[in-house]
C-alpha cells in the first residue's frame, strides 16, 4: 500500500505547473510582527510513542479517541494508545475522517474505489458507496457549508483525488449514501480557486475548509468558503457546472486587491507583488511540504511541516504561534490530530490542543505530545527538550 507522501512525491515528480498568472492594484500592506523561536501560548514537548505493527496510514482524533488506519484494518485507540474497537478485511484503505455531530467514521479503500462509514463508538459498518469514478485519494474531510442546497443530506464529504486533480464534492444521506455534488477546487489554473496537488483537508473554527496544496511552487494551506457556487460554470458547455468553493481571506490586509498572503499559510505574494506563487522554504510561517491540517477549539490550525519534519502552530487569523517538534521528534511527519481536554462547560474552561498527535511513518511511529498547560493541570513536569 503507498503512502500519502509516497503518492505525493510521485505526483511532484510528473506533474508539470503552468505559468502564473498576475495580480496587481495593491495598496499598502499592514506591517505583521516577525516571530522570533519558540512562542506562544502553550509549549509542547514528547509525551509518548505508539510503535505500530503494521503501517499507519492516517489518523484522527475525535471526541476524545484515536482512530487509527492501516492499509486492512480500522482501530479506534484511547489517548493512552489501548485499542478498543477495530474492523479488518479493508482493501487498500487510504484515508479516513470523522464527522463528529453524527459520530461517523469515513474510511476510503483504495483498491475497489470505495467510501465505508462505521459508527464511531464501536465502528459498526452502517453503509458504503462505490466511486469508480475515483482515482487515488489521499486525505478526506467533512464540511456543511452550504449543505441546506441538498435536501435530506446531513453533511459534504470532500476526497483529495490527486490524480484527477480535483477535490470531489459528496452529498452524504444516511439513507441515499453519497451523492456527487461537484468539486471544490481543481488543478489546471493558478488563482485563488485552484489547487494544484491537494493533500490534507480540514474545517476551521469558522466553518471554513482549509486545503493543503503540495506543489513545490505552492506549499501552503489554502481557505476556502466550500458552499458550492452556484454561478460557478465551464467555458465548455460540455462540462457541467463544478460548484467549485471560494477562496476567502483569514484576513484583511487592507490591500485593494487582496494578494495570495491574505489567503493562506505559508509563504505567498503580498501586498503590491504581482505572482500568485508560493516557494519551499525553512523559515517560522513557511512550508516544505504541508501534508496534513487539523484545528483545535480555539481555532488554532496545526500543519505537518513534512520535508521541514516539524509541525507548525497558527492563530485563527494565520499568525505564526508556535513550532511543534524538530528533526530528531517529528521525522518527516505526515498526519496531525489534536486533543482538547475539556474541564467544564465553556471555552475558558479547556485546555485546547492538551495532545497532539502525529504520523512518522519512516518510524511507523505515532508520536504524542503535550502542552504546558495540560502538564501544568496534571501536575506533571514537562520532559526536558532533545538534546
């Protein structure tokens, strides 16, 4: 079974980018502070490891478990790595998610073009559908943008189909399965709507889907209003209409055409640059291959920083927070999933993104980290930073 990143370098390697088109008509730009090492509001440091048996695929922490995925089996895992539920017999399974009001468990199997869903508290099979029209995915989301235009329909599944280059739209009923409803975004342009090698997907805490874009001349993380555009045609009146998503900004820089830099993490032209163009690069707040995204309750977006091998923390609105792990930690990490440990009702009483965990799958390893503030109400001392 082929990796995520194994699937991605084969596409960085045959894919070619077109020429980039031009922006321009900016006006200043709002000077943003310059991070300067470690920061933020919570410090992280290795808490435990889960040496699997068989390689992890991907992974996902929902309501306070670990779901965890292999090219055969389906396991749902305490924060503490106990295995309490598993499904086997998957044919190349490649990617999973959860949507958590209904506590379901998608899982795509790659070999016969097909999306499962398990009930996530003891991951019953409840339904599948078949999708040969699928080529390869590697990274699943759920999102509701926009949901009130499919009657019946409970959320969108969104599949990052990096072969055909776009990322497939579902309508999912619980009694009708998924239903295709056009795609997000495709891969044959350069403006904001593009994407050109989509890998990790998630929703933000203003229902926003967030894209990661692998392309070597993109390497940043994408946001998008996913609410299927209507008035969104092809010039080809053989195509029917995609009901592509919108790009939308984390913020308004004041620019009176908003560049790349207002629409994503990482590296990307601002203010009164003309190249709709990203870069790889090693820098706090830049990208080398971002496979994965994940968001905890106070909005923070978590991204696997996979060539760089660290993870990379941000504010709701984009601004850097914090570094995640380093080369001897996070070896070319790429799955992210986060914790929050809750003490009592409201936003105050939580220590958001308490866990972290991610994906070394050079190790096949699943590496847990804690933050200060959950060490702090454990009464625990953080282990000391690698040497």
């Amino acid at each position: 079974m082929r990796s995520r990143l194994h699937l991605i370098w084969l596409l960085l390697l045959v894919l070619a980018t077109p020429a980039l088109t031009v922006l321009s008509g900016c006006g200043d730009k709002i000077a943003i502070p310059e991070p300067e090492g470690l920061f933020g509001i919570s410090l992280y440091r290795e808490w435990a490891n889960f040496q699997a048996t068989e390689p992890v695929v991907d992974l996902v922490v929902s309501q306070g478990r670990l779901f965890t995925l292999t090219a055969d089996t389906l396991s749902k895992r305490n924060l503490t790595f106990s295995q309490s539920d598993s499904v086997g017999g998957l044919s190349g399974a490649a990617a999973l998610c959860v949507q958590e009001d209904s506590n379901l468990v998608f899982v795509w199997e790659e070999d016969i073009k097909q999306v499962n869903w398990y009930s996530g508290s003891d991951l019953q099979l409840l339904g599948s559908t078949s999708l040969p029209d699928v080529d390869t995915v590697v990274a699943m989301a759920v999102n509701d943008a926009g949901i009130d235009q499919v009657p019946g329909a409970l959320t969108y599944l969104y599949l990052s189909d990096t072969v055909a280059g776009v990322i497939h739209r579902y309508a999912f009923d619980v009694f009708a399965g998924l239903t295709s409803n056009g795609i997000l975004a495709r891969s044959d342009g350069d403006a904001a709507r593009f994407v050109h090698i989509a890998a990790g997907l998630a929703t933000d805490s203003e229902n926003r889907f967030l894209v990661c874009d692998v392309d070597t001349n993109r390497n940043w993380v994408i946001r998008f209003d996913a609410t299927p555009d209507v008035t969104d045609t092809s010039s080809d009146p053989g195509v029917e209409d995609p009901q592509r998503g919108i790009a939308v900004p984390f913020e308004d820089s004041a620019c009176l055409v908003p560049p790349a830099s207002d629409f994503v993490l990482g590296f990307a032209a601002e203010c009164g640059q003309t190249d709709w163009v990203g870069r790889p690069g090693s820098a706090e707040g830049e990208f080398h291959i971002p496979t994965d995204v994940a968001v905890d309750g106070s909005g923070r977006i978590f991204v696997t920083d996979t060539m760089n091998d660290r993870g990379q923390i941000f504010f709701p609105l984009g601004d850097l927070d914090l570094l995640l792990g380093s080369t001897p930690e996070t070896p070319g990490v790429t799955a992210i999933g986060v914790y929050d440990h809750r003490l009592g009702s409201g936003a105050d009483n939580a220590n958001f993104g308490a866990f972290v965990f991610v994906l070394l799958p050079g190790e096949n390893v699943i590496r847990k980290f804690i933050s200060s503030e959950h060490a702090d109400f454990l009464n625990e001392d953080l282990p000391p930073p690698p040497q």
